[in-house]
C-alpha cells in the first residue's frame, strides 16, 4: 500500500510518502512552523512525491491529522487531503494527533500506559491515556493541567508524550509515581501518521477535523448590533 501523510496540526509542516509492502518511508519531509503551512504544504507534498517517484493516481490513500491543534493548521492539512484524495480517486483517512504522539511508545510493546498531551493553553491540555496494549483508558478530552493529572495518576507509573509532555511532568504531584518517559515533541513524527493511516479503516476514520473546543475568536456582538446593514 502507498501512502501519503500530512501533518500541520501543530507546529510543523510535514509529508511522507510510505510503502507498507517495502516496510518503508520512500521520502519524508518535516519543516518546523508555528504558522504559514498553506504556503509551505502543497510545494512540500509535490517534492516527497517527486523523491518518491510516486504519481498520485498511484496511491492507495491519503493520511491526514484531524486534531486536536490549530483550526488555521486542521483546515490546511485536511483541506489538501480531500481535494488531493478527490483529485486521484482514492479515500482520505483522518487520525488524532494524540493517537500519532501514542503510536511509536505503544509499538515498544511496554507495560506502562501512555498519556499523550497538548498544549490548550490558558493551563489546559488535550489528552488521551491508551494502555501499553493500545487500548483506550480514557477517551480524547480537555482539561484544566491538574485535572488531567489527576484523571491519569491512577494508572502511574505512566509515560507522557506530546507537546505538553513537560509541562504535565514539571506539575506531577510528589505522592505519585513518576512518569518512567517524557516524551517531549512540538509534533508527531510523521512516520507514524503514515502508518496509522495505512491500518485505518476509511469507513471509520474520516477526514474531518477533531474539535475539543469552541474556538477561541468570538464574533464583536456589539458592532453587529450596530451595524446598519444587518437585517433585523
């Protein structure tokens, strides 16, 4: 199977072209960015599918992040994953950012749980716990810091990754295990959301963003009440 991954949930822009029956990246590419991944996308996606030799009516799917992140970043990634999987008729899968960060600590086959969390701001994460066996122990959520952490303690000693990987480990409470691992990543390794989306079930795993929360801009109410071009 061909694979095309994106990535610009966070603060990278990434692609990477997989072969699942060669067990390998055939081209990969990760630029790190807070901002401007839809001028940086498209011209990166053609040169890993140039390094790969790969046309796009060759691949099988196209992989994509679907959150949590950045709405400005989520529309980009997803947006160039349904026109590109539109454009070659093939499908667009969608898989969780905290599911990428989980899946290269679940793969060592360890015995700890992984906690995988990002960065909400105002003292808040996005975070999901999946056990050394994959499966979910609690669902993807958001949270004030200390809730996560008490949500997480009870399955300790526990291993955090994410980009609030050290954030969650500067505020683990004493009388607690310690994490075994942290995991500090500003975003997932693209590898892995290539093979994620290879094992994905299209009809299950669609290309749409993951939304925790409402986004942060508001519209002005008081200007739109004063706005003489507004209907009544």
């Amino acid at each position: 199977m061909l694979v095309l991954a994106i990535d610009t949930a966070l603060a990278a822009c990434s692609a990477a072209v997989l072969d699942t029956e060669q067990a390998t990246l055939l081209a990969s590419e990760q630029l790190a960015m807070a901002r401007g991944q839809a001028e940086a996308l498209m011209p990166m996606i053609e040169r890993v599918m140039v390094a790969a030799d790969v046309g796009f009516t060759a691949l099988d799917r196209i992989a994509v992040t679907t959150g949590p992140g950045s709405f400005t970043g989520l529309r980009v990634g997803i947006s160039a994953a349904r026109g590109l999987a539109l454009a070659a008729g093939r499908p667009a899968v969608g898989l969780t950012t905290l599911s990428a960060y989980a899946a290269p600590l679940v793969a060592e086959s360890r015995p700890h749980a992984v906690l995988s969390a990002i960065d909400a701001r105002h003292d808040h994460a996005y975070f999901q716990l999946v056990g050394g066996d994959g499966l979910m122990r609690l669902r993807p959520a958001i949270a004030p810091i200390d809730e996560v952490i008490a949500a997480s303690r009870e399955h300790a000693p526990l291993r955090v990754v994410g980009n609030a990987a050290q954030l969650i480990a500067s505020r683990w409470p004493a009388d607690a295990p310690r994490p075994v691992q942290v995991d500090m990543q500003p975003a997932p390794d693209i590898a892995w959301v290539a093979w994620l989306g290879a094992a994905a079930d299209p009809t299950k795993a669609p290309a749409r963003p993951l939304y925790l929360r409402a986004p942060d801009a508001r519209p002005q109410t008081s200007a739109l009440a004063h706005d003489p071009a507004r209907p009544s």
